[in-house]
C-alpha cells in the first residue's frame, strides 16, 4: 500500500498518465483516497501559502511599483525585445498582477463566507430544524391553497372537456425559434449571489456500479479524511429522483424526458405569470422538489459531510429537495466527486453534469474494461420495427397537430420522417408497410463507412448536427411517448372518439408490433418478444436519437452495420465505433493528471496502444505501477496442465474441443479434483453453447452422476435476476457439506468467461477453493464487429514485436477474460485457492506473460496430469 500511494502521489505531482494494478484484497480503494486526498491537501496548501505571498507583497506595496529595466545588448535604452516602451510593458505587467490580486481577494471572501456557512450548519442544530419548520408551513400553506381552490371549482362547476384539452396541450410542441444553441436557463442566474469559488482543485474518482461507488464512499468515511473532505456522489436520475410520480416511468429515458419537461414548465410558469392579463394559459406540473432553496440546503448539508447515494436520496426525501441537482450544486466547491465512468466519459453527460475537466484529476478504477465501455457508450442500435414505429406514430402526431405547430417545427418533423423512410429502405423495406411481414429478399451483414451510408440512403443533404440538436431541446421523443400513451390504449376506446378515428390505423398497427400475430390473425394476449416489451416501455425515437447522433462522428472512426435478418422487422442497423480514442483524448487533453487503475490490468498494451497513443498521449507522460498480492506464496497454486489423466493432450480449438475424447478428459480432470478439493470448485467454459454440450455429453456417459457423488452442481444462469438464486443455494449447499461432513464435500459451479459469475462476484475462502479454466476464451473471430475492429487496428496500428496488431488483440481479449475470472479466488489477506488452466498453450510465452505477475511468478507449467495432481493434494 505504502508503493502504491508513493508512485500515485508522484504520478498526480508530475500531471502523468498512470496505470495502475494492485489485485483485490490489497487494499486499493485505500491506498487510491489516502495517495490521492493527501497529495490535493498538500497541493491546496502550497497554493494558499502562494496566494497569501502575493497579498502580503501587494499589502507592503512591492507589487505595483516600477521594475528597473535594463536592456539589453544592441538594444536602445528604453524599449523591451518586442520593441515596446518599458512602460507600456511595465504597465501591462502591473495591470495584470492587480487583476489577479483582485481574483485571489474576491476568492478568499468567497471561500471564507463558504466555510463560515458550512461551520454554521455543522454546529447549529437551530439551523436545521428553522429550514424544516420552514418547509412544513410551506407545505400547510400550499395544502390550504390547495383545498380552496377545489371548494371554488365545485362552486363553479369546472368544464371537464376544457379540463381534459389541458393535458392534451401538454402534446404540443413548443415554438423552436433558433438553431443557434441558446444559454440554458439553469435558475442558478437569478437567484445566487454566491456562485462557488470555480478554483477549487478536484478528483474525480469514477468506478463502473453503483455498488461499487457506494462501497468506496464508505471507504473515505472510514479513512482518516472521512471527516474533513467535501464529497459528492453523482448518479442518473434513476437512481436519485425522489418525485415517486417520475420514479414510476421506470424507463432511464422517459425519467430524463419527464424531469426535463418539468423544469421546462417551471421557467415558462414564470414568463405565463407576466404575461398574465393575456390568455388564460393551461396550469403544467412543476416538480415540488426542484425548489432552489431547498437544494441549496441540501447542497450544503452534502458538503459538510460524505455521503453516499442512499443517504443522499434519504436526506433528499426529508428536506423535499431534488438530490440530482441538489448534488450538483455541490460540485464545484467539492474536493472529491465520485461518479459512474458512462457519466465522465459520455461528453454531453458531462457538460450536463457541470462537470470541467480543466486541470482537474481523473482516476478511473475498475477500468479493465475501460476500452469495451468507451465503444458502448458510443454505439448504438435500432431494429426495422422501431423504425417503423417511430416513422408511424411521428406521421400521425404530425396529422393531428398539424395546425398548431409552427413552421420550424414542421420542416423538422418532416426531416425526421424522411430519415426513418430512408433507413428502412435501406434495410429493404418500405415504412407504409408491417415490418414483421414484409420478408427481407438480401439477408446477411453488410458494413459500411459512415460517409458511404449517408451517400447511399440518400440523407447526405441533410444537417445531422442541426436534427440531433432539434431532437434535444424540442424534447419531441418525450411529446410523442405522451401523444402515444394518451392514444395507445385500445384500437376500440379510439374509435369512440369521432375526432380520433383516423388514429385507429396507427393503434391497430401498434398492437400487431407489439403483441405479433398468430397463425389465425387474432392478436396474441402476451407479447412475443423482449425487444416489443421495451417498444411498451419507451418511445422507439429516443433510441433513434442515439443512433443520429452516432452518425455525427468522423468517417475514419466507426462504421455502420447493416443487418439484415428474416423480415424488416428483425434486421437492424447497428453504429460500431472503432477508435475509442477519439472519446478518451478531450479527458487526457484537459485533466491534469489521469490514473488507470484496476485489480487486475494485464495485458497493458491495450491500453498504451488503443486508448493513450492513439489520443496523442506522449509515451513519456505515461507510468506504469504493478504491485504483488499481500497472500503467502504457499496460499496459491497456479498450474498450466498439459494433457489429462489418460494422456489425452488438451488443445480445445474450435476444431478439438467438441471430440468426445476431449469432453470425457475434461470430466476425468474434475472428477479427480473433486476428490481432492474441498468447499467450492467454480469451472470456466469459454461459452454458454459449450458448456451445455459438455454437461449433455456427461449426462450420456455417467459421468456425472460420478461428479454428483462428491459435488452438488449448479449451472451458471442466463438471466441476470436468476444470479443472486444460485449465487445462495450454491453458497448453503458448501457450507452445509463442511458441517455435516460425509461422503458430499461441496459444490460444482459450471460458469461462462464474460458471463454474470465471472465479474464483480467474490468467490472467496470456501466458495472458491479451486478455479478451473477449459480452454482459451478466444472472442468469436466471424463476427462482423470484431472483423472490422481487427482490419481497421492493422490498418492504423503499427506492428508490435513482429506480430499484426489484429493477433495481439485477439490474444489480449482472450487474457483479459481469463485473468478476470481466475482473479475471482484469492479476495483477500488469509484466503487460499489453486487456479488450473486447461490447454497446453497457456505455456506459449506470449500468452503465459500476459498473466498477472504475482499470479505468474507461483505458475508451474505441468506437462504430465499425475505430477500435477500430487501438487494439488499437497
């Protein structure tokens, strides 16, 4: 831990690039906040003792006064190299020392009245409960409010059909005035006069979960800065909204959208009070929770101590304040702000969020996989039938609100219509048609440059950026996901309505996309598919908005994929980012200092290759810091096993691995284990297919019934909710076998590399006494994706010790998933566990290097089965 934080302070003094390993159970969350919090106190402190210099000089009158100039050779007496007069230069110079005096003067005030507050709020319990009795004669008054004007209404007898037109102007879309972005209306203008200090030096520390965040919060809580740190935890409104009638969309989409609408409604409340006297406008829901007040409260309260996310929604519940901005407030006078990576990474997220990168630090922990979310957070993918759907239900919006809706408006909608036209026809179908029934005549996978897919679908006279940024503040997915919801209901309740009667096609042809037809023609009562479900769910153009997007990026660093499958319906476009780079270097650009870091980050070269050089990060800016594991030597046996009990070589190639001789091998090797091992033996398959072959085929022979005799098997699930449930049979089945002892000594878990077992999840003391690895875990080389990736990186990458960048990836992404899931054993100080790889080609030196080190110093290469087998019972 000491090695650690000393490299990570240095890394953070010098502004470099660091990538850094230390396996779990060492203490790396630790050793990440103590390295980090205290090189930022010695750095504030530098800075304020450099501040306070610069006063006192200005104070004692130094600063302003003349400079004695003298020149140079050949230069006249009077004038600077620029050939300027000495006292324009001294001028300038001294103009520009009083501005920033000034500067640091304003700061201290700010900073001093931010500290007096935030000390206030520590010590005065008086304080809090004021803003809560506050807040509960808010609430009387607004109830009060509330209840006369129902008894009015009922006096007066209220129209219900001007009533129910109310809800239906919430549908139309706002005037769009200009392409020009305007400044978003933040409500921060007008009402704070004390706009945080922007100097304050920060960490962002990201990891991929929530869990993950909420595990390191509790860490800085426990750790000697816990008490003294301004921390912020950001997260999605999904997880911090606390508005339940918003929390009930469920759909991320839709919460975005609603929020939004929200706030749209509370900013032109204001402008409708003031115009007044002029129409009676409709009444628009406004969030009680977004009241600036109140999140200012909160914004304080989350700086005068760490919380994390369930805290903070807590507090965000009794004070009636939105945690999501409230949060926000937060973070430009924070220390350290703690964020899920998609956040940091995504830049419109980003400046969203508030979030400026500008000399900031960076660490980003978790990060073995930091290539692969990069490439998903930029990629996106729509179906045949979304596109239809959307093209659908746009046209009839379009029709029944055709008269109230402005001109810009209208040239837009029509632009949008004719780009789902043209993608469908792209994918050899028409959108007048049902896409489930029109059969596609050209199936197969057919990619494509960005620039050649514009060209050939026709849409290359049409200003993308401009539609992507009409899709944004017009907020139309959100108004038709209403327009839809309010007329989705059944085709029969439409058609009541004479008014509504040409929607009637739009519903018919709704119910027949979502539930699918029998044979009859009778729509079915259950849906047919996942992906209809998430048509019900969401409006279909949020996710064509992802995919406009995708398309603004540059010609040479992604494609798009043609899928075309069955009918329109099932094919598909899909936008691949190839360079990831691109998306990482605006981070590296800005930051002061970026820090990789991970438990597990062999191989390295991805990240040197495909990540740093490629976003024009010097080599020499880059560090490296790779530590051992804190276990004894004898609590590890790492063996790379040759061949098996009867001598059967272990290859499993695509071409070996379905013999039966290969499968009956494989099950001799973890009988024999079996035998040996106690508590818990978790077995790797490189796929879902191969381990129900391989479990099938043992079930013909008998031989698992010998399995069964030692061990309780269970099957890694497919779906994600089945997880936890064997995750706990699996854990009471080993520890009911050590208490009651007898014949039954455990249990056998059959998982799959890249699948739910083999991240994230702790297989520690009895739970993973031995991980077994079948084969090597090669991605699959036909597929389109990968093709692509592979020919653009020899494309672009130089060679690397005589081999084509396209192998070297190959072989990183298959490592990467071994030493995931063999790093699932060893979780902490005291735990004890043997890791058997099965294929003699573990032994290559290439690949055996790219084992972590402390795993690959304790390898033994074992070229018989019976040596090996000695080892293990020792």
């Amino acid at each position: 831990q000491e090695r650690f934080m000393a490299a990570l302070y240095s890394a953070l003094e010098a502004g470099r690039v660091g990538i850094f390993e230390s396996p779990t159970g060492t203490g790396k969350s630790l050793s990440l906040i103590c390295g980090a919090l205290s090189w930022l106190r010695d750095f504030e402190e530098r800075k304020q003792r450099e501040e306070a210099r610069l006063l006192a000089l200005e104070e004692s009158g130094t600063e302003g006064k003349e400079r004695p100039t003298s020149a140079g050779p050949g230069q006249p007496e009077g004038k600077d190299g620029a050939g300027e007069p000495d006292w324009v230069t001294a001028f300038v110079q001294r103009k520009e020392e009083r501005d920033m005096v000034d500067r640091l003067k304003e700061e201290q005030i700010r900073r001093k009245k931010r500290e007096d507050r935030l000390e206030k709020i520590r010590h005065n319990v008086q304080l809090k409960y004021a803003a809560k009795r506050k807040r509960s004669e808010e609430d009387e008054t607004k109830r009060l409010l509330q209840l006369s004007k129902e008894i009015l209404s009922e006096g007066a007898g209220v129209d219900v059909l001007e009533q129910l037109d109310h809800n239906e102007e919430e549908l139309i879309l706002a005037e769009y005035e200009s392409d020009e972005e305007k400044k978003a209306v933040s409500g921060l203008e007008d009402d704070d006069d004390d706009l945080e200090e922007e100097h304050v030096t920060k960490i962002y520390y990201c990891s991929r979960t929530h869990s993950q965040l909420s595990q390191f919060v509790h860490e800085v809580q426990k750790s000697p800065f816990g008490k003294d740190t301004r921390l912020v935890s950001l997260g999605s409104r999904q997880n911090l909204c606390v508005n339940e009638e918003v929390r009930r969309l469920g759909a991320l989409q839709l919460i975005n959208d609603r929020c939004m609408e929200m706030q749209k409604n509370k900013h032109e409340k204001k402008s409708d009070e003031e115009n007044e006297g002029k129409k009676r406008r409709v009444s628009r829901t406004v969030c009680p929770f977004y009241s600036y007040e109140q999140m200012q409260f909160l914004r304080d309260e989350v700086l005068v101590e760490v919380k994390d996310i369930e805290q903070l929604v807590a507090l965000g519940r009794e004070t009636k304040a939105c945690p999501y901005y409230g949060s926000r407030y937060a973070i430009p006078a924070a220390q350290l702000v703690v964020l899920p990576y998609q956040m940091l990474l995504h830049e419109p997220t980003r400046s969203a969020a508030g979030i400026k990168l500008k000399d900031q630090v960076v660490i980003i922990d978790e990060a073995h996989n930091l290539i692969d979310t990069i490439t998903c957070i930029h990629s996106a993918e729509v179906s045949g039938s979304q596109l239809c759907c959307a093209h659908s239900q746009l046209l009839q919006y379009m029709e029944r609100y055709r008269k109230r809706l402005k001109a810009k408006n209208l040239m837009y909608i029509k632009q949008i219509l004719y780009l789902l036209e043209r993608f469908v026809a792209m994918l050899g179908g028409n959108v007048n048609q049902n896409p489930s029934c029109q059969a596609v005549s050209q199936t197969g996978t057919v990619l494509k440059s960005i620039n050649d897919f514009l060209f050939q679908s026709q849409i290359d006279n049409i200003n993308l950026f401009k539609v992507q940024r009409y899709c944004e503040k017009s907020l139309i997915s959100r108004k038709l996901f209403g327009f839809v919801e309010r007329y989705g209901g059944s085709a029969a309740a439409v058609k009541t309505n004479k008014e509504n009667q040409k929607l009637a096609g739009l519903q018919n042809f709704l119910l027949t996309l979502q539930q699918g037809s029998d044979k009859e023609g009778t729509p079915q009562s259950l849906p047919m598919e996942a992906e209809n479900d998430q048509l019900r769910t969401a409006s279909p153009l949020m996710q064509i908005e992802g995919f406009l997007s995708a398309l603004t990026n540059a010609n040479q660093d992604g494609r798009v994929i043609l899928n075309r499958q069955g009918t329109v319906g099932q094919s598909s476009l899909k936008f691949l980012l190839l360079n990831p780079a691109v998306h990482f270097a605006k981070v590296v650009e800005e930051c002061r200092a970026v820090i990789i870091a991970g438990g597990t980050m062999q191989p390295v070269a991805d990240f040197r290759e495909q990540l740093l050089s490629c976003a024009g990060v010097d080599p020499a800016r880059v560090v490296e810091f790779s530590c051992g594991h804190v276990i004894p030597p004898e609590n590890i046996l790492p063996l790379i096993l040759c061949s098996g009990p009867s001598n059967q070589q272990l290859e499993f190639t695509y071409q070996t691995r379905d013999l039966p001789q290969m499968m009956d091998e494989t099950g001799r090797i973890l009988c024999n284990l079996c035998n040996v091992v106690p508590g818990g033996v978790v077995c790797f398959f490189p796929s879902y297919e191969y381990e129900k072959q391989v479990y099938a085929h043992w079930e013909k022979t008998g031989l698992l019934t010998r399995l069964v005799m030692k061990k309780k098997i269970f099957q890694e699930p497919k779906k994600a909710s089945q997880v936890e449930q064997v995750l706990v049979e699996y854990a009471k089945c080993i520890k009911r076998c050590s208490q009651a002892g007898g014949q039954m000594t455990g249990a056998l878990l059959l998982s799959v590399v890249g699948g739910k077992m083999s991240e994230g999840i702790n297989f520690s003391d009895d739970l993973g006494r031995c991980v077994v690895m079948v084969g090597m875990p090669y991605p699959n080389i036909k597929s389109p994706e990968l093709q692509e990736k592979m020919s653009w990186l020899d494309k672009t990458m130089p060679r690397s010790a005589g081999q084509a960048p396209s192998r070297v990836l190959i072989e990183n992404l298959c490592m990467k998933a071994v030493n995931q899931s063999i790093g699932r054993a060893i979780r902490h100080q005291k735990d004890f566990a043997s890791i058997l790889l099965l294929d003699h080609r573990y032994a290559r030196p290439a690949i055996f290097n790219k084992l972590p080190q402390w795993i690959r110093e304790r390898t033994q290469v074992k070229p018989a089965f019976g040596s090996a087998f000695a080892e293990l019972r020792k």
